[in-house]
C-alpha cells in the first residue's frame, strides 16, 4: 500500500472516529441522571476493557501481552489518558455543558502541537498550520459569542487537554510493535484500579437499580466509543501525526452541538454556526484539498 493510500486511510478513521466521538460527552451526561461522574467512568472503562479482551480473544493476539515494553509503556498510557484526561472530562461535564466541553477539548489541536512538533520536531507543513489554526479559530467563535466566563467544569477540561498529547505520544510507539486492541486493553485494565478509588473516594454509592438505568449508555460509552473509537483513532495516529489528527477531530465539537441539540433539546446558536466556516477551511487545508 503506497504512502498516499495510509495517509488517506488515516484520515478515513479520524472522520468515522470524530463522528463517534462527537456523540461522547451527550451520552455521558445521560449516564448522570442515575450514577456520578466517578461511576460512570469506572463502569464505562470496565465494559471497554471487557469489549478489548474480546476483541484480542477473537484475534488471537494475546501473545503480544508477554512484550514487557507494551506494559512499560501502557503504565504511561493509563496514567496519562486512561486515568488523568478521562477523570477530569467525566468530572467537567457534571459542571458544565457537552458544547463546551467539546469545545474546550479543540485546545488539543495546540496542545498536541507543542508536544508533537516543537518538543518532537514532527512534520507540519504551513498549510496544515494554517488550518489547525483556523480550526481552533472556529471554536473561538463560539467562546467569544456564547462563553460568559469560566466554570470550575471548564477548567477541568482545560487542564485535561494538556495530559492527552503525552498518552497519545506512547500510544503511536508502542503502535510500531503490538496491536490498537493489545494497546487499549492494557490501557483499560491498568486504569481500573485508580478509577476505582477515585469512584469510592468521590461518589455515593451506586445501587442496583441507578446502575440498571445507566446501562444502555454506559454499554454505549464503553464498546462503541471508549472501545472502537479509540482503536480507529490509534490506527489513525499509526499513519498521520496527531497534530494532524487532533485538528482533524476538531469538527467534533458542531457535530456534538447538533446531537446534544437533538437529544438534550439544546439549541445551537447562531454564532456556533458560523463557526462552521473556518472550521471546514481548516479541514480542507489539513486533507491537502486547497
């Protein structure tokens, strides 16, 4: 398969991985009604960890397991996206809104861009500057029309996005000798126990019956979303850089707009629209369309 052919692979799996991910942050304020944000997280990680081990199961990729590098670096995945990016997300929308958090979250396109290519020196060309630039610009849009002032929710994402750029960097190394399922499994199961604490340390307990009335999305979260989305979006980052990547995902904020508009009755307002524009110009300038 030529270069042309992986990079456009790539880009396929970010699209079909935005287009689940735009649905994350509704469905996780539905798990809300019945269990915190603590639980659920516990919960969806669980039912994705499960859904991994499947996955390898079937594939007969539990021999990659014995490579000792992938725990050292799966240590390092968990700690920074599986425990420390998720904690803050799940902990952020119970204060404020799936919009801004998907807003809030386009910060990554910088973040990833000071790790990837001024600490690593990766490949950017002005183009794709220009339209990671513009991208970001769309969600200034929104923040400068619809944004009255920073929430404790807001801040917690805020500070999420600066630890996503370091899981994201071991997780492309440790892409070049195991599997995205090997990958996400470890990183799955080596969250649990610290999600599990924090569950105890900041939640009620869950009975029975709020667990039943969560289970639809928690399943949702954990197997569609926090399963194989993230499995497109490591095979993604396996062949383009995730500055690209992460500017890529960055239409996912008017996507989640529009679901939580559908299913949350939260009606998208004009200036989120607008937004739209540099954000499809920054798309076509990262895909080398213009």
């Amino acid at each position: 398969m030529t270069q042309v052919s992986e990079k456009r692979k790539g880009e396929g799996l970010i699209f079909t991985s935005g287009l689940l991910w735009a649905f994350f942050p509704v469905i996780t304020v539905l798990t809300y009604r019945s269990i915190g944000s603590a639980a659920s997280l516990l919960w969806s990680d669980i039912f994705a960890t499960i859904f991994f081990a499947v996955l390898m199961l079937y594939q007969r990729k539990w021999m990659e397991l014995k490579n000792a590098l992938l725990w050292k670096y799966g240590i390092w995945i968990a700690f920074f996206n599986g425990v420390m990016y998720y904690s803050l997300i799940y902990i952020g929308l119970e204060f404020t809104s799936p919009g801004n958090v998907a807003i809030i979250a386009m910060l990554e396109v910088f973040t990833n861009f000071l790790v990837f290519n001024v600490y690593k020196k990766e490949s950017f060309s002005a183009e794709h500057t220009i339209g990671a630039i513009l991208m970001v610009a769309g969600a200034g849009v929104v923040l400068a029309r619809d944004f009255s002032g920073l929430n404790i929710g807001d801040i917690f994402v805020l500070v999420a996005v600066f630890f996503s750029p370091w899981g994201n960097m071991f997780q492309q190394k440790a892409r070049n000798f195991v599997s995205s399922e090997s990958i996400m499994f470890v990183r799955s199961l080596l969250s649990i126990p610290a999600l599990a604490i924090l569950a105890y340390a900041l939640g009620p307990h869950t009975s029975l019956d709020d667990f039943r009335a969560s289970l639809p999305f928690l399943l949702i979260n954990g197997i569609l979303l926090l399963g194989l989305s993230k499995i497109f979006w490591i095979e993604a980052i396996h062949r383009i850089s995730v500055t690209k990547a992460s500017a890529l995902s960055s239409i996912n904020p008017l996507l989640t707009l529009m679901i939580a508009w559908v299913i949350l009755s939260q009606v998208p307002s004009l200036w989120q629209l607008v937004s739209l524009v540099p954000l499809i110009i920054g798309i076509l300038l990262l895909t080398d369309n213009l």
